[in-house]
C-alpha cells in the first residue's frame, strides 16, 4: 500500500534561543528535518511538511534538498490536530496509509519507521501509535491501554489524573493511519482542553468512537524518540547518535582507538581495518575504505571520498576531495575539492588554495598518480600536477605541471655570515 508523510516542523522552537529555526539546528552538518525526511526516504512516496515559524527558510530547505517533499504552512499553529489538517486538501482522494512524524526527532531510524509499518498492517490497524517506555515519563502525554491490550486512548500531561501520569508507557509522537478511514477526524476534532487546542492524540477517541482498530506499537530504543527543544538536548541527541554510529563501525571491524574523543556522522562508510585515531570530526557524507589511517585531530567536513590504504595525519582537514588508495596526507594540510592519485605523498603543510574571494568560486586540484609534494607548499586551483611530477617544499604552484617534472617556486638561499654578531 502506498505510503505518504506528514512531517510536523512549525514549531516556534523558544527554548533554543536561536534566530534559526528549530528543525534546521544541526547534528554532523545535517538538519534535524533533514535526518526525519531521510527516515521516511523509501518508505514514503511523498512528504508533507507542516511549516510555521520561518516558514520560508524552511521552505527554501525544502525544495533545494528534498525535491519529493512540499512544504504546507500551518498560519495560525493551533495545534498538532490542526497541523496535520493542512494536508487534507492535498489528501482528499488518497487512500493509502499516511505516516506522522515530528520534525524535531533526529535519531528515529528508517529500520524502526518499517517495523512500525508491518506491525500495523498485520494487526490490521486502522490507527497505530508509537509508544515506549520511560521510567520518568514527565512531559510526556500517556498511553492508556484497553482490558485487551489495544489502545484506549492517549491523555496529555496537564490533562492526566494522578493515576493516568503513573502510566510508564508514552506516545513517541509517531502515527501510522489508513487516511481515508481517519480523514474526517481532522474536521470534527474539537479544542476541549487545557491548551485550547487542536490535539492530534484526540483521533484516538474518535476512532474508538467510529469502530475503528486502534493500537499501539512499543519502541525499545527510547532514545530513537528523543526530542529537541533546547542546546542542551541538541548535544545529547548528538551524543546517543555518535555512541549508535560508533558501536556500529566497531562491530563491523573499525577500530575506534577513543570512542569519548571520537565523533563521526551516520552518513559516512568505514571499511574493515580501518583505525580512527582520537579527536576526529568526520562530518556530513563521506565514504572510507579499508586498512586506512585516520587522524588523530583530523576533519573530514563531507564529500569525501577515500579509498584503501589511505593515511590522513595529525591536524589534516579534508573536504568535498577523492584520495585514492596508498596515498599519505601529511599532519597539518588542508585538501579541499580535491582529486588525489595513487601513491601520492602530500608533505606537511601543503594548502590546496581552492576559493577565489573575489568571484567566490571554488575550483578543483588534480594531482596525479605518483605525484610527490613537499612541504609547505600552495597549490592554487585550478591546477594539475601530472604524473610522477614532483614539488620541491616552499613552493606556490600557479600553473600545470607536466609528469615527471621538478617545479620550485622558491627564492635563492642567501647566508651573511657572522650577521648576528655585527648586530649585538
């Protein structure tokens, strides 16, 4: 059955204090928006992001990242209930399922969103809410369950009675729906509360109301449903991502030497053999074979490509760049849109000047197989230094070198002797 998302990302986001909006802070260069659309990518055909609070950066997020996704203002947000009734113009005649989702929820994987799917299609649910269990469940609206196990209803806190807020099992805020048999809740849903709002927990009674199979699905993970709403969660949901990224690479054969130092995003592969040495920052998307060397306090910001057998030393930062196998970039260098050879030496403190201030372009170094680069050198791009070609230390290449070639830019060595003494 065909699946469509809708995404709730309208939020105001307060306690993060940040001009920016809340779902486009951030983790390992991705948005949090950004790590929900991915969840849903395969599993969703199409996206519907509810947008409120600077709506139009959201928007322009949007259409330049994930071409599948819309983005739907919800002008005045007044609530979840009513977020979601946005969409239902776009979904008049739809009649497949629709996944809820909330755009401030990073760490939800694409596995659990699938599970999530099968369990309410073999319980042949009509609705299906995501729950889990917190031992402190404070902030959390409350799963109350029926005599036979199927959901009764969900109550939010400021509306719970003592005994509803002792309930341990929350909603994790995600719905699975059959649209054309859930749609006409969204008009009749009525603001009877403590917030005077529209709550998207409420086509839970009234699905209860029309007949309809409700249940609930457990998350055991609960920290896949952990929110965003200030700095302080920001860099715990950075934290719990890295510690699942981390344990991952190791049980597939990489050697984190320090994983407490060590930071690498879920977009980015690690062949077998690998060691990654401490305080790396590996960033954004990126694609490392195996029996490689990385770091210690090295940064690869995205789009990098390294193949086998590759070392990448002390204080060396790549980005957007391909360095093939065998090749060894020494400690304190920066290569940046990038091509590396084979068995290219880059000696300390090579720059690859890439950025022209004056047009804002970025052009691109090629430097062949073979090639060896001394150290302290600029290689200013665009350029290309051609097979075997060596570069002596101290040198600004401005223009091709062809293979084989010794080029220096260096000015002749001149000793005065005894010139210290004169002076003292």
């Amino acid at each position: 059955m065909d699946i469509k998302s809708v995404i709730l990302a309208a939020g105001k986001g307060t306690r993060m204090k940040s001009n920016t909006p809340k779902v486009l802070h951030e983790i390992y260069g991705k948005t949090l928006l950004g790590y929900v659309l991915d969840s849903v990518d395969g599993i969703s055909t199409e996206n519907f992001v509810i947008v409120g609070h600077h709506a139009e950066d959201v928007e322009n997020y949007i259409s330049k990242n994930y071409p599948n996704s819309k983005a739907v203002l919800q002008s005045p947000q007044l609530g979840t209930g009513h977020a979601v009734s946005m969409v239902c113009p776009y979904l008049e005649n739809y009649e497949g399922q629709v996944l809820i989702l909330c755009g401030d929820t990073p760490l939800i994987t694409k596995e659990t969103l699938e599970k999530f799917v099968q369990y309410h299609n073999t319980e042949n649910s009509d609705i299906t809410v995501m729950s889990t269990i917190f031992q402190d469940p404070t902030n959390y609206g409350r799963i109350i369950r029926e005599n036979d196990n199927t959901l009764k209803c969900i109550v939010e806190e400021k509306d719970a009675t003592i005994e509803q807020k002792a309930a341990k099992e929350v909603n994790a805020g995600i719905y699975c729906l059959n649209w054309s048999k859930i749609k006409n809740a969204f008009s009749q849903l009525t603001s009877n509360n403590a917030q005077g709002e529209y709550y998207l927990t409420d086509i839970i009674e009234w699905g209860k109301k029309n007949n309809l199979r409700v249940n609930a699905y457990i998350l055991e993970d609960n920290t896949e449903i952990y929110g965003i709403n200030s700095r302080v969660n920001l860099a715990q949901a950075t934290k719990y991502l890295t510690d699942r990224v981390l344990n991952k690479l190791m049980i597939n054969g990489v050697t984190i030497v320090d994983p407490n130092s060590t930071w690498i995003s879920a977009d980015t592969e690690i062949g077998q053999d690998t060691v990654i040495y401490p305080s790396t920052y590996i960033e954004g998307k990126n694609k490392i074979g195996q029996n490689c060397k990385i770091g210690p306090c090295a940064h690869l910001r995205g789009e990098v490509i390294v193949d086998d057998n590759v070392k990448i030393g002390n204080f060396v930062e790549v980005k957007k760049a391909h360095i093939k196998s065998n090749t060894n970039v020494g400690h304190l260098s920066y290569i940046g849109d990038s091509e590396l050879g084979e068995h290219v030496n880059i000696g300390a403190g090579t720059i690859t000047a890439n950025y022209d201030p004056l047009s804002k372009i970025k052009s691109k170094t090629t430097l062949e197989n073979n090639v060896k680069i001394g150290s302290n050198t600029v290689l200013v791009a665009p350029v290309t230094v051609k097979e075997g070609a060596n570069i002596g230390a101290g040198s600004v290449i401005t223009k091709d070198i062809p293979s084989w070639a010794l080029a220096l830019t260096r000015s002749p060595l001149k000793i005065l002797a005894d010139w210290v003494k004169r002076k003292i």
